[in-house]
C-alpha cells in the first residue's frame, strides 16, 4: 500500500487549459513537498509547506496544504508544453524519522 | 556551482557482479540520500547518510547492498552479486540540513540494467 495517492495517474491537456493534481494520505505530515521530474532527470523540488491550510504559489502553480495536513493540491493555471512532466508528492511524519515518502506521481502531458 | 553529481549516467552489469554508484553532493551539503525507482513505481528510500556516518539504511535490503560516505570524495552505494531485479534508476539527493524539512536537490540518477 501506498502512503501517498496521488490522482489522476495520467492527465492529458489542451495548452491553455487548467488542471488540478491531489496527494492524499491518511497519516498526518509534518512536512510535504512537490517536486517536478522529467524522462531521464532526477525530481526538482517545486516547494515545501509545512503549516495546514497553507497556500504557496509559484508564478502559474498554486500548491495547498490541507488543514489537517494529510493532503496537498497542485493547480496550474493557463497550462504549458513546458509544464509537461511527472509531479511528485513527498511527505514525511512524524513518526517516520528519515524517510521520505514519495507517491507514484501523475504524469502531466500538455499539448501545443 | 554543480549541482548533485551522479555517475556512471548508465550502468550495465552482468548478474553476479558488483556495481558502484558515486555521488557527490552540492558544495556546502553534508546530507546524502539514496533513493531506488523502480518502472511503475514511486521513489523508494535506501539510506541516508552524513559524513562518515549511516544515519538511517531502513530501506537498504540486508544483502549485497551497502553505502558508505567518506570523510574525502563522493557517497558510494555498492550492490554485489547483482541480480536483474536490481535494474532501476538509483537516484543521490543532498540537503544543507535535514531534507525532510528543507527538501531536496537530487541529481540525475544513475540506471543501471543487469543483464
């Protein structure tokens, strides 16, 4: 099983459009971050929130921490080809020491 | 300034022999992790290392696989006796200070195929 879901597994979108990504857990996170992957590439972290209900934007992305902070939200707005990508979630808890842990991410493609 | 430096990129062992992983961090980080990605699968957590000491190898398998980061040069992380299970991506990441609360650089991998 998986700590962190993450949906839509594969999302495909018209250049302009806007999308939404979720990363969803029953644990509670003392830390989560968003990183970016592309083929062949390691992950480049996006952002990290650590406060529920926390909002952090990053030009047209928009990341939210859940209240409860046991999930998190990544919007883009206005979608590019360049935003193509694999989008990670990774938390860590507060009972899990070192580790952390990713979801199996959803994979963005973005059509000109 | 580099980023985190991984090499080889690509690895290709026959089953049975050993391959070596080297990464060397970002100037001025002293925390290392190693991370697995398996096809279909998520990042998975081997070990985290700080200078000449194993912090944490929770995610390590108990056999043929070991990590060490010296007090000089890169983190290494050994896999003996290779299997075809052990292809994948093996990913280094390095952090300033604890990268559970300041994220991660990671670098780009290193993809190792047994054959």
């Amino acid at each position: 099983t998986q700590l962190l879901e993450q949906s839509p597994q594969f999302l495909s979108i018209q250049e302009g459009e806007n999308l939404t990504v979720y990363c969803n857990s029953s644990s509670v996170f003392s830390s989560l971050q968003w990183y970016r992957q592309e083929p062949g590439e390691g992950p480049v972290l996006l952002v990290t929130v650590v406060t529920g209900g926390e909002v952090k934007k990053l030009k047209r992305l928009t990341f939210q921490f859940g209240d409860a902070r046991k999930d998190s939200s990544l919007h883009i707005t206005a979608a590019q080809p360049g935003d193509t990508g694999l989008y990670l979630c990774a938390g860590a808890t507060l009972n899990t020491g070192n580790q952390f842990y990713f979801g199996t991410g959803t994979s963005l493609t973005v059509i000109p | 300034n580099a980023g985190v430096m991984q090499n080889p990129r690509h690895l290709v062992r026959r089953r049975g022999q050993e391959a070596r992983l080297r990464c060397s961090p970002m100037k001025g980080h002293s925390h290392v992790y190693w991370y697995r990605q398996l096809p279909e699968e998520g990042l998975k957590f081997m070990v985290y290392l700080q200078k000449e000491n194993i912090i944490d190898e929770s995610g390590m398998p108990k056999e043929r696989f070991s990590a060490e980061f010296p007090k000089e040069g890169p983190s290494i992380l050994r896999i003996q006796q290779v299997v075809r299970g052990d292809s994948a991506a093996y990913f280094c990441a390095s952090s300033p200070l604890r990268g559970r609360d300041y994220g991660y650089t990671f670098g780009s991998g290193t993809r190792l195929t047994v054959v």
